[in-house]
C-alpha cells in the first residue's frame, strides 16, 4: 500500500474537530471470530544466513525474518488478550504526531488500549493432532499488524497461520531482541520514484517476499521438529496455503506458481499487471477484488501527469490487467474471483475498523466488510486445506437459489394453504404424481421441529442444485437444506430434502456432567414443543452416566414411556442378522464369497444368482431393491409371520446394476441373509438370533414381536400429520409389519442394545477377527461408509445402525477407541434424528 494505514485516520481529523467524539469507537474490541477455536499468538525470529539484506546500511548484514504466528488454542480464558500492535503501538503513535503535524496527545488518545481477540502464547488446542498452515504477506509499506482481524479468525478456523514481516518493505519491524528497523524514509523516497522506477522498485520487492516466504516455510519444518517447540509435529505440510495482499498478493500467486507445497492461494487485490510469471497455477486460487479498486473511471489531468503516460495508454494497461486477471483464472486449478462490495483496497486490512469512526458520512459499515472478506477466505482455504464444503454468504443469481429462498419463505410462513397453492405451481410433474398432502407435510414437518430456520449461507450450489446451511429457532441445531430444480424455465422444483449438519467442531471440552446439563436442556425444548417421545442411553465402558424417558408409549391410555420401554427397532435388526451371518462363517459354514446360487438358484434369476455373493448382500451393493412394495402395500399383514412369507413378496427379476459395483440400500438382501441362515442351520431364523444373539448377550426385552399377541411395554408408532384442521398424530398400527425380520422391525429396550453392544465388545458373539471385519468399510465393493450389517464412521471410529419408518426412529452408536455408547429410540417419526445429531457431537467432545 503507498500510504500507510492511518492516512485516512488523519483526514478525518483534518475535516472537522468535531468527528473527534467519533473515535472512541475505536476502542471497541474486534469484530467477533466466525471460527470455534480460541486463538494464540506469538512471535518468533530467524535470520536467513544464505542472503544478504538488500536494503541495509551495511551490506554484511544478513536477512533478518520476523514472523507473527497465529494458531488455535485451547485453555486461553485466564491469560490475558494481546494488545493491539503491542511494541509498535508507542512508536506508531509518535509517527503519526510527527509525520501528519497533530498533536502527539491526541495520536495517544487515538490509539490506545485496543485489544484483539488472539491470547500471548497460550496453549496450541490439542483438539487435532496437526493443522493446516497458511503463509501471510502484507502489504508494501504496510505490517503484518494491521491485519489482526483477518489473520487471527482465519486462526479461529484451525488454521496455523504465519505472517511474515518483510523487513524494509513494511513500515516498521520489531525484533524480539528490541531492535526496530523502520521504512518510513525508504517509503517518502518512494513516493518521489518515477512511474517506471516504482515498477522495478515493486517488481523486486514481490521477488524478496517471494523468497521470505520460501525461507519461512523451510523454517516452519525445522519448527515442526524441535521437541522444544511448542510447535512440534503440529504443522501439517500437506495442507499448505498462501495468502497475501495487494504487493503480497502478487508475491503470493508468484510463490504459489513455483512451489509445489503450495494447495491454494488467495490474493487480495494484488498488482495484476506486475505479476511475473507466465507458469500455470497448478492450486486453487481465490481472486478477492475491492469494488473501487475495480472501476475504471476517468483519469484526471493530474493523476496521467503524475503516471507519465496517455489516457490512451492509462485505458490500454487497465484492459491488460483485465485481461491478466481472465488468464490467471484460465490456468489455475479452480479459480473464483469474488467482488468486495463498496470496498477500497485498504479495506482487506485493519485500516477500516480505524477509519471509518472518522468518516461516518461516506464509510461502509466496517464490521459488515471484515466478516465479508473473513468468512469467504475461511471457506476457500477450508474447502481447499480441510476438504470441507464451502459455505458462501454472499448473493447468488442462481434458479436454484431463487428456489431455495422461496422455500425458506414459506416454511417459516407456516401457513397449509400458502404451501398447498405454492407446491401445485412451482413443483415438477414427477412430484406432483404423489398426493399433495404428501408434499405439504414435509414442508410444515420443518417448521414443526425448528420453529422457523434462519439460512446461514449457501453451502453449494449450480443452477439446478442447491445447498443451503440453516439454523432452527428453537434449538439454534444446523440443517442442510438442499433443493433440486429442473434445468428449463422456469426451473420447478425437482427434489427437498432436509438433513441435520454434522459437521461440527468442539469449541471446548466437556465433562460428563456438562454433557448431561447441556442434554436436559436440549430435551427440554424438544420435549416441550412435543418433537421427541421415547428413550436415551449414554454409557462409557458399558456403564450409563445418561438414561431419560421421555413421552407416550401410547396416546390413547395416556401411558408414559418408562426406561424399560420395547421400541420398534426399524432396520437396526440388520445388525442381529449381519453377526448371525459372520457367527456361520466363524464356524465354516458360511463364506463371504459364497455366491446367492447356492442357495436360491433362481433368484432374481439364474445369472445374477451366479454373481450376488453374501459380501454385497450384506453391504447393501447387491442390486436388489425393497420389499415394501406394491404387493405389500395390497397385502394382508397377517400373510408376513416367517422368513418364507416375506420372501414371497420379493418381485425383482433382475439386479439393478452389476454387484458390488455401486451402493443401494436394499431390504430385500437382508431379507435373503436371514433365509440364507435358515438354510443352512435348518432352523427358525428366530430361534438362532434368539439362541445365537439375545441370550448370550443378556438380552432378555428383545425380539420380533407378532404384534397381535399379547407383548408388554411395546411402544405405540406415531407420525405427526398436518391436516386442513390443524395438526394431529397417527399411530402406525396399520402401516408396518405385523411382525420384523431379517431386514428390520423388531423390538428392544436402551437397555438390551447396551448389552448387545458390550457383547460385541468383549467378544462374547463373535472373535476379534470376525468382528473386525464386520465393524470395517468395504469401498472395494462400492461400500466406502458400510461395512458387513454395520454403518462404520472412520473419522468418529464409530460403528452402528440407524432405523427409520413412519412412527419409528432409532440409532445406535458404538465409539471404539473412546468406549462409549449411545443408544436412542424413539416412538415418533424422525424423533431420534435431532436427539442422536447432538448427543453424538456431545459425546465427541467429552474430556
């Protein structure tokens, strides 16, 4: 930058005394991080023996490298937070007197007791073994100080970020020894340079960041070494950015050109046409322009005078930049370019939150624009360096958007007729072959369970797909809201679907007891606003530290919901039939390779008979498809008692694709993994898991029900249905199975599944490799997140099921390494999704 950050403060001062009072906003604290982490920050220095300093007096004099490091932490909150520009502050103050000829009392009142958000040398977080780093450089004739707002929410974010100041090409450095080396001269020399001196005075200086940065990455791995180092083995050097602004935004698209380690690359408002390579960006790169630095406007008399060239000249070097710019797109990786709205070019620094005190008439709202520019540099390195979805706030004209704030809109109308009449115009035909009552009830079901949602940014998008992170009002949970419209005009919508956000940090460790204090307080909203009914279970090691009923058993006898209370199980029971299948290979009966026409010959067919093997039987890649079908649907549920009934209702003639070369959910292969076993021990499929399962594991409130015999404590199915007159619940008495089966649908207790869980645990059902086996992912056969009859979570090394229908919701979680258990059920449809989504992210943050 040609001026240094406080020019502007001074003009302000210069206009009016009275803009004065102003200025105590100054001393507000920074704008909030956007990130979990706390921050640390700290300073260190190396001298580059290899490289003479260009610019000192004397030319024996080595390169001297400060760097200001900017990290997460953890356990910051009784240290005290580092001051504003620290050892720079008295002397800034001193400068600004002199050099703008005000008064050095009001420099000091001006510039005082500004704290950041950052805390000197606290503790680097242990929440991640390592962390991504990220390379800063500033500004020509700026500091690495004036970016504190930028750097330490990057920080907030799990970064590592180093910024270097570049000595004799900023405006003042410290080194930790107290030496000061300052540029103010060199800067008031550059000013009287002639266009064309400047140039080679810029292009030099981007070769010397270029150069520090490479020195300071090395150094960094050195740092990374040092078993004394509060650094050591933190640094991860395979995820490595480099950011930079205005001269060291150029320096840093030039860094990232030569050096391979570099992932992504973010330039802020760089010199375009001072750039000096021609070499492809084999990275990602993030072009962050300020509006005003982007308009090409008239060139005054005075501006081509002091230029030195023609207006004919100043038009054709501006469409060279331009033009630049189109090609540094053309040859990265991935290039976005963002524009910053109503920005300067000093505005990606602190300069704004200084200025804009004084010139309340024509500034931008200066927090507005810290978080715009913080949050999208956020996104890129997160998407590029921690392989996270991005997430943008800013507007999109896309179809698809348009759509999906459409929808936002009318949920949080909540209004049956308004989503009716919405649903018969803007929905595809496709949707509307189902009945519109069918469609309406999704879209209140959201408003029901959140109160209303809040977007928080756009989380991906193209012109018919989007993805929008929102957040509920009663519970302040993280939604994915994602809306698929048709390609042509008007682009109706396709498809809605809503999930809960999982991906979620700690932002500190809890112990048991905040855990249960932070649960009951989630329930109780939940409860009150009636979204939950049914039964958790928390346990470490096998022993509980959170059990809670909640809700109805059954509505029409107003029977509560006791801990001992049988839930439907929905497919969770693919569990039972998966260790029933791996006990009958553990004794040599079975073999994962054995292929389905061994057993049933003609089924589907004779040839794909030849190709199903048990291994994507039970990895759902098999091909088959479901057996709630029409059939079923037209059936008598007192037809479907045996494994044999159930069969009869499979009417696939033929896979749906080749097995083992893509994943589908199938009911029909678990279905045929339980005849299989049937098969081969000649024997009720009950009667095994029975004998093989529940009673060797304890559990004695388990099993597949036939619901028209007399079963205590089983719990009632409810769905919640939004009707003309308003909302109501159904039972699902008549919608599911009579009795479950190989696939899903029996009972159990939160009790029961801790018990099956420690029996897997301790090895009582099946030995260590087997048990291995079944607990591992299979992405040889298109199973990446799914093992034998298991859902595995390789970064929460968790292995469980889920199950779901109407009236029916369960999960069920075992953390390996940790040893705790979570278990959920619930009576009502989707009831235990929020639950499960909060008590796992609780859990992962437990001391």
């Amino acid at each position: 930058m040609k001026r240094f950050f406080l020019a502007s403060l001074v003009f302000g001062v210069a206009v009016s005394i009275i803009n004065i009072s102003h200025a105590i906003s100054i001393l507000k604290p920074f704008p909030p991080q956007t990130g979990p982490y706390q921050v640390g920050t700290q300073a260190i220095e190396w001298i580059d023996q290899k490289r003479a300093e260009a610019y000192a007096d004397n030319p024996a004099e080595k390169r001297r490298i400060v760097a200001h490091i900017y990290y997460p932490a953890n356990n910051a909150n009784a240290l005290k937070k580092a001051p504003y520009l620290g050892a720079k502050m008295s002397e800034i103050q001193k400068q600004f007197a002199a050099y703008y000829h005000v008064p050095e009392w009001l420099s000091r009142f001006l510039l005082r007791d500004i704290s950041t958000n950052a805390y000197t040398n606290a503790p680097l977080s242990t929440q991640n073994n390592n962390y991504p780093v990220v390379l800063f450089s500033h500004g020509l004739f700026s500091m690495p100080d004036v970016y504190t707002a930028l750097l330490e929410d990057l920080a907030s974010h799990g970064y590592i970020v180093v910024s270097i100041d570049h000595a004799y090409l900023n405006m003042l450095t410290f080194c930790p020894d107290g030496t000061a080396v300052s540029s103010q001269a060199f800067a008031e020399q550059f000013e009287k340079l002639s266009p064309i001196e400047q140039r080679e005075f810029q292009t030099k200086a981007i070769e010397i960041y270029k150069a520090d940065m490479q020195f300071v990455l090395d150094q960094l791995r050195v740092l990374d070494q040092d078993k004394q180092s509060a650094f050591y083995d933190r640094f991860d050097f395979t995820r490595v950015g480099v950011m930079g602004h205005s001269a060291g935004g150029t320096a840093a698209i030039e860094f990232c050109r030569t050096d391979k380690r570099i992932k992504a690359c973010v330039d802020l408002d760089g010199w375009y046409d001072h750039i000096i390579g021609s070499k492809p960006l084999s990275a990602p790169l993030l072009l962050m322009w300020a509006e005003k630095s982007r308009e090409i406007t008239e060139p005054t008399a005075e501006y081509l005078k002091r230029k030195q060239e023609t207006k004919e000249q100043y038009y054709a070097r501006q469409n060279a930049v331009t033009k630049h710019q189109n090609e540094l797109c053309q040859n990265s990786a991935d290039c976005r370019t963002i524009i910053v709205p109503h920005a300067t070019h000093g505005d990606f620094s602190d300069e704004i939150l200084l200025r804009w005190p004084l010139r309340p008439w024509n500034a931008v709202d200066a927090y507005k624009t810290i978080r715009f520019v913080n949050e999208r540099i956020a996104q890129f390195f997160d998407k590029y360096l921690q392989m996270k979805q991005a997430c943008f706030i800013q507007s999109v004209d896309a179809p698809a958007i348009r759509r999906a704030y459409e929808l936002v809109d009318l949920i949080n109308a909540n209004d049956r007729m308004k989503t009716k009449f919405y649903i018969e115009k803007n929905y595809n035909q496709k949707l509307l072959k189902m009945p519109v009552d069918m469609l309406i009830g999704p879209m209140l079901g959201i408003y029901d369970i959140t109160h209303g949602i809040k977007t928080k940014c756009i989380k991906e998008y193209t012109a018919t797909h989007a993805e929008l992170l929102v957040s509920s009002s009663l519970t302040s949970d993280q939604f994915i809201f994602v809306i698929d419209t048709d390609a042509v005009e008007p682009h109706l919508i396709a498809g809605v679907k809503f999930r809960p956000y999982t991906e979620k940090v700690c932002i500190k460790k809890l112990h048991k007891k905040e855990v249960v204090a932070e649960l009951d307080q989630y329930m109780k909203k939940l409860v009150a606003a009636d979204i939950f009914s049914g039964n958790i279970l928390i346990a470490e090691h096998g022993k509980p530290f959170y059990t809670r009923s909640f809700g109805q058993a059954n509505k029409d006898f107003n029977v509560a919901n006791t801990i001992d209370t049988k839930f439907n199980l929905g497919s969770m029971n693919k569990m039972f039939t998966a260790v029933a299948i791996a006990q009958l290979v553990e004794q040599g009966k079975l073999s994962f390779e054995d292929t389905l026409d061994k057993f049933f010959p003609d089924l589907p067919n004779a040839e794909d008979a030849k190709k199903i093997k048990i291994k994507h039987l039970l990895t759902h890649t098999s091909g088959l498809g479901s057996y709630f079908n029409q059939k079923f649907n037209e059936s008598s549920r007192a037809l479907f008692r045996t494994v044999d009934d159930m069969m009869k209702l499979i009417d696939d003639t033929k896979v749906a694709f080749e097995p083992g070369s893509k994943w589908q959910y199938s009911n029909v292969g678990f279905l045929v993994l339980g005849a299989i076993v049937e098969k081969v021990i000649d024997q009720s499929y009950f009667d095994y898991i029975r004998e093989n399962i529940y009673k060797p594991a304890g559990m004695t409130n388990t099993d597949s029900y036939e619901l028209d015999r007399v079963n205590p404590n089983l719990a009632v199915g409810y769905s919640k249905e939004f009707g003309a007159n308003g909302t109501y619940f159904r039972n699902n008495i008549f919608q599911h199975v009579l009795r479950g089966g190989p696939a899903g649908g029996g009972y159990s207790t939160v009790k029961d599944l801790l018990k099956f869980d420690q029996a897997l645990r301790m090895n009582t059902l099946l030995g260590p490799e087997l048990k291995e086996q079944v607990f591992t992912a299979k992405p040889e056969l298109s199973s990446p997140a799914y093992g034998y009859g298991f859902k595995v979570n390789n970064q929460t090394n968790s292995v469980g099921h889920s199950g779901g229908f109407s009236g029916i919701n369960s999960h069920l979680t075992m953390y390996q390494k940790s040893g705790y258990t979570v278990v959920i059920l619930s009576n009502y449809s989707d009831g235990a999704n929020l639950v499960a989504a909060k008590s796992k992210h609780l859990v992962s943050c437990i001391l």
